[in-house]
C-alpha cells in the first residue's frame, strides 16, 4: 500500500478510534484485513456529519458550502482525479475494492444536507427517509465488506440494524440535538403524549416526556428484532462484530431505562465492564452457519 493511502487509512482508524467508542470496541472482532475498510467508511460518514455539527462558528450557509466542496472533492475523486484529503484516499479506494454502491454515498449526503436545512420531522415516515440517507445505507455499505452468505436476504436486516443504532443515538442524545435546534423525536409521537418541543427545551424529564421516550424505545427494538435476522447472514469471521455492536447498542436503551427514561440529566453509557464482557461473550459465542 503506497504510504499516502495508508496514512488515509490510519486517519480515518484514529477518527473511528476517537469518536465511534462502541464500534470501535466491536470492529477489533473482525479479521485483521476487513478492519481498514470499517474504519474507512466510518471517517467518511463520521467526517461529513462533523462538517454539519461541530462548526458552531460558522452559519448553516457556510456549513453547507463546505459540506457542498468536500462532495465535489468526493466526486472528483470516483472520476479518477487525484484528491488532496486526508480521508478520501481511503474510502476512495474501499468503494473501488469492494465495488460499493455508490446510490448509497449519494444518499447519505443528501441527508447530511437535510441536517442543515431541517429541524424536525412531522411524522416517523419523514425520520424514515432522513435515516434511509444517515442510517440504512450505512448498513448496505457495510454488507460487502463483512461478507453475506445471502447479500439480498442480508440487505434488509443490515438497513433494519442502521435505523435501529440511529433511532437509539436519537433517544439518549435529545438534549445534544436540541443545542443543535433539532428534534429528531416526530412531532406526531410528541402530540401523542402531549409533548411540545418547549417542554423538551425546559429538559425536564416530566411523565410525559417518559412515557414518549418508552414509546420510541419500542420502536427502535421493533429495528432491532428485524436486523437479528440478518446476523447468522454473515461470513462468520464478521458475526462476532457485529453481534457485540448489536447489543452494545441495544443496551443504550436499556440504560435509557435504568435512568427511568430521564434523557436530560446526563448522557447515559454502557458501563465499561457490560462492554467487555459483551464483547468477550460474542466471540466465544461460535459463529452460526446461514
């Protein structure tokens, strides 16, 4: 590997490193050959949304234009022109090895940009199609490099688990979004439970934010009974990773729980310890055969 790619690579592991903590934890299950491409797709994703987020100096205006000139470097580079990135290089080369899809980039960036323009969805079918771009299609992309004995059967499980880690980053991170001026919760589920938005913004955990957070919490297990399937689809060099991201996330939601659904008072985690042990658990657990 010529020393600009690998240092590509190595950038977007320290990124995933730094910031994805649980995924991290659980891609250090996959073979050693599988792992640079994890990482790869994660700095590009991870990247893009640090454009939308972590600027808070800059106007959405301005954010949308970087986000609009590191797509066009993006597409320079599936043309074959040559990229001065520190990222792109990596993910560059991950599609070309792996033949991805590229409908699935073009769809996360619109939802990326979705972030700039929009602050709340009426209904759980409008977070749907933010999360087919943030979420789903990070789960197809995925699919190649772990390997499936059945990829058509395995898509829809791998789109299921991508909704289902992110419906679960929306349920613990509520106060987190709001200082972004987003609600990611439907203002549909909200009015059901009598909920307004400045209700979340006095970050309160009243009995009806509880019980509107035990309502999406549900839901995001209804994602997760659905991605199970698709596990024992995998090569099983990959199922060990996968299942230990599967209940790492999960149990977000069970820590969720244990805080008596209050989202507000603090940023819950799966204690380090549940991580380990479920992460040992996994990969002594054998592999199942498709």
């Amino acid at each position: 590997m010529e020393p600009e790619l690998a240092l590509s690579y190595t950038r977007c592991r320290e990124l995933h490193r730094k910031h994805g903590r649980t995924y991290y934890l659980a891609t250090k299950l996959l073979p050693a050959a599988k792992r640079p491409h994890v990482h790869a797709l994660y700095g590009f994703t991870r990247y893009a949304d640090e454009i939308v987020d972590s600027y808070a100096d800059l106007t959405p205006r301005q954010r949308a234009s970087r986000l609009s000139d590191w797509s066009q470097r993006f597409a320079a580079g599936l043309r074959g022109e040559a990229v001065t990135d520190p990222l792109l290089p990596a993910v560059l080369h991950t599609i070309r090895t792996f033949n991805l899809d590229l409908a699935d980039f073009d769809s996360f960036l619109r939802s990326m940009k979705m972030d700039l323009e929009i602050g709340l969805y009426q209904d759980y079918a409008d977070l749907l199609t933010y999360m087919e771009g943030s979420a789903a299609v990070i789960g197809t992309m995925m699919l190649p490099i772990l390997g499936s004995a059945d990829p058509v059967a395995g898509r829809e499980p791998a789109r299921q688990l991508g909704f289902a880690f992110q419906l679960t980053n929306f349920i613990r991170d509520v106060a987190e979004d709001l200082d972004r001026g987003r609600v990611y919760l439907p203002q549909r589920d909200m009015a059901l439970f009598g909920v307004t938005t400045a209700d979340l913004h006095r970050r309160e955990a009243t009995p009806d934010i509880k019980e509107l957070i035990r309502y999406e919490i549900a839901r995001a297990r209804e994602h997760y009974a659905k991605a199970a399937l698709g596990v024992p689809l995998l090569d099983r060099t990959s199922q060990a990773c996968i299942r230990t991201a599967f209940h790492l996330y999960a149990g977000i939601l069970d820590e969720v729980e244990n805080a008596d659904f209050d989202v507000f008072a603090k940023r819950v985690r799966v204690p380090t310890t549940k991580r380990l042990r479920v992460a040992v658990s996994c990969l002594l657990t054998g592999a199942v055969r498709a």
